[in-house]
C-alpha cells in the first residue's frame, strides 16, 4: 500500500496524518489522529478504540522448519510454539545488543512475523541469510496490514462477536477471523497482546488481515462501536504502560534488560533465560547471573508549562552531565507530557533532569516506573560463597 492511499483512505473522516520523518518516504504513514485526539485516548480508556497500525512490516515464514529453525537464531523459545500462539522475540548481536524486535504467529503451518516498517527490509535480509538448509521461506508481504484495538468493551459485546474472539482468550492467543461479504480468501486472524495505558489495564487486540480488507473491517469494527483513534491514541498508552518501541525507545547500545524484554512466550517478554545458544546469549546470561543492566527505561513527566516538546534521541542530562536518551515523547490526556527514557541505574526519581534538546525541558522519572532489581542472582551468590569458604 502506498503512502497517498493510506491518508486520502480516511481523509472525509478527518485523519490527520503525522509530521513526516527522516526516512519515511518511501513508507506506510499512517493517521496521527482525527481531529481529537485526546478524547480518543480517553475513548480508548472507557470503551474502544480502532488504531491503523499498517505502517508495521508483515513477513510471511512458511515451511516445515519453520520454528526449529527460527529457535535457533532467535532469543526466544519457540520452537514448539503451539498453533494459534504468539510471541515476542528479538534477534541480537553478538554483544547482546537487541538489533530488531518482532511478534510472531503461528496460524496452520506459517510464522506470521511483523516489526516496525523501516526495519522490515532489514529484518527480511536476514532472515533470508540466515536460512541455509532449512526448509522455510521467508518472504515479504506488503498485502497485509495491522489494525489494534484498544480498551475494555474490546474483549465483549459486538466488537468482540464481531471478530469471534474467544472468551477470556490469554495474552499471546491467537484465533481465525470470521468472512465478510462471503470473501473466498482467508481474512486473517486476531491476537491477544499484552495491555497497555496507566497501570497496564486495557486490553490490547492486533488484527492481521489483507490490505483488501482493512477497508471493510474498518467499517465494521467502527460500527460496532470502536472509536476511530491515531497513533497518538497508540504510543500515549504505549508510553503510560512503559511498552517501549524498537528504534524509537532503544538505540544501538540497548541490551534486553533495560527495556524489560526479559521474558518467555507465556511472559510479558522477548528473551527466554533457559533455551540454548543463540547470539548474544552470553551478555544476556552475564547480566542475569552476575551483574546488572547499565541503563533502565522510566517514564519521564515532562515541563508541561509551555508548548515545545523535546525530540527522540535527545540527551537527558543531571547536573551537566548525560544521563540517557530520551525515547517517545507524547501528551497523555491525563499525565500530561510524558517520555519514555533510558537512564542510568544510579538516576533515581528524585534526580532533577533537563532533556537538553534544541529547547531544553525539565523532567522528573516518575517514581512508579522504576522497577528495582532486589534479587539475589545466582551466580554472584556462588561467587560470595566461594569467598566465605561455604558450599551448598
């Protein structure tokens, strides 16, 4: 799907698109709002709400190698990933460095794979090298398209008949989607992600369906009571419920610990602790075992006092000196202007911060979002008792 098609499709409904981004010309963008959207972040708290996500990257993995071979290059267990099952994952470096982040899908003998659009042709790249004998085929599918929805009336009532959700359906299920119209094709399936907003509360449905029927499920979704919302709707919760967003949120240093991709298909996560090698599992497991992440991601409360925002990517400094990196940055309708940030683990909430970006802005780490590593971890407690001449 083209660009000019994506905003003149909604545009008598007044879709408003994003300011264009370094990069993105030769990409899907996609409605930044319609016209308001913090009611539509408060529609999404309180009822339901539709977000065109189809500026995401679809890959299609085919074949009967398909999950043993993509265990082996991945950081996460999938390779017996049940049928009409999700999950996180991440391929690294081999420094343990996250280099892309994907959710996967596993529907009747194909891995559905999608990412963030920029990286789906260098996601693709490599996976394709990396297939050797195996018998799996990766391919691009740029006729598929992502729809989510947000908030609690998703999960029953006519929405929720509408796409045959299955009832109490966990986190990382995946079901059929029913025909419309009598459509001969298969129109895709639904997964459960995990939620989002404050407190991480509402509920979060992704559809995978053909770009011939984004159209028609649209109207029907929008018609059985879902609220149309933009991105804007999307990362405001994401950021609320500290979802980070890969290239946007992580830089070219983040390793899975500080942005809390630690976690197994059954788990709010993208890196399972107990399967074999795979690269970067060393830094992985060394952090794990001995040590602790450099950086952590926080959710920032912004000066709200005037109109100017800081950009991804700029420095958060504490008394003159760099701290982090700021990631997304949005205005929630209740929290106001808020970030996401990676930060040192020494940067405590009542740390004053200055994102100093062309038009510095003062920031606090709201202290609800720091999340402690208090554990004991199982390699330094070996160490500590090989040096107190103990043994258990």
């Amino acid at each position: 799907m083209t660009a000019s098609r994506i905003l003149t499709r909604y545009s008598t409904q007044g879709a408003v698109p994003g300011p264009p981004q370094d990069g993105d010309d030769d990409l899907v963008r996609v409605a930044w709002h319609y016209g308001d959207p913090l009611g539509e972040q408060r529609t999404a708290e309180r009822s339901a709400a539709v977000v065109d996500r189809s500026d995401r990257a679809v890959i299609e993995l085919p074949g009967a190698d398909r999950l043993t071979w993509l265990h082996t290059i991945s950081s996460q267990h999938v390779e017996s990933l049940a049928d009409r099952t999700s999950a996180e994952n991440l391929s690294l470096d081999a420094n343990g460095r996250v280099e892309e982040h994907f959710v996967m899908t596993d529907v009747d003998g194909v891995t559905w794979v999608d990412c963030e659009g920029r990286r789906g042709p260098i996601l693709l790249d490599f996976l394709t090298k990396m297939v050797f004998w195996a018998k799996v085929e990766p391919a691009a599918r740029p006729d598929m398209s992502v729809l989510t929805l947000i908030g609690p009336d998703i999960l029953h009532g006519p929405i929720a008949d509408l796409i045959d959700l299955t009832p109490d359906a966990p986190i990382y299920t995946a079901g059929d989607l029913p025909e419309l119209h009598h459509e001969e094709e298969p129109l895709g399936f639904w997964r459960v992600m995990p939620p989002i907003g404050e407190g991480a509360r509402l509920p979060v449905i992704d559809l995978v369906i053909p770009e011939s029927a984004v159209e028609a499920w649209w109207t029907q979704l929008t018609d059985a009571g879902a609220r149309m919302a933009g991105g804007w709707t999307h990362d405001a919760l994401r950021v609320a419920a500290l979802r980070p967003r890969h290239g946007v949120d992580t830089d070219d240093r983040t390793i899975p610990q500080e942005v809390n991709w630690i976690g197994g298909p059954d788990e709010l996560g993208a890196v399972h602790l107990d399967k074999g090698c795979y690269r970067g599992q060393e830094t992985v497991a060394r952090v794990h075992n001995l040590g602790k992440a450099p950086r952590r991601l926080v959710l920032l409360h912004l000066d709200g006092s005037t109109d100017e925002r800081p950009s991804t990517g700029d420095p958060v400094k504490a008394g003159g000196r760099v701290v982090g990196r700021i990631g997304t940055v949005v205005d929630h309708y209740e929290l106001g202007p808020i970030a996401l940030a990676l930060v040192k683990r020494s940067v405590g909430p009542e740390v004053d911060l200055l994102v100093d970006g062309e038009r510095p802005v003062s920031a606090r780490i709201d202290p609800d979002s720091v999340r402690d590593d208090d554990r004991v971890q199982a390699g330094r407690a070996a160490i500590d008792r090989l040096r107190h001449g103990g043994v258990s």
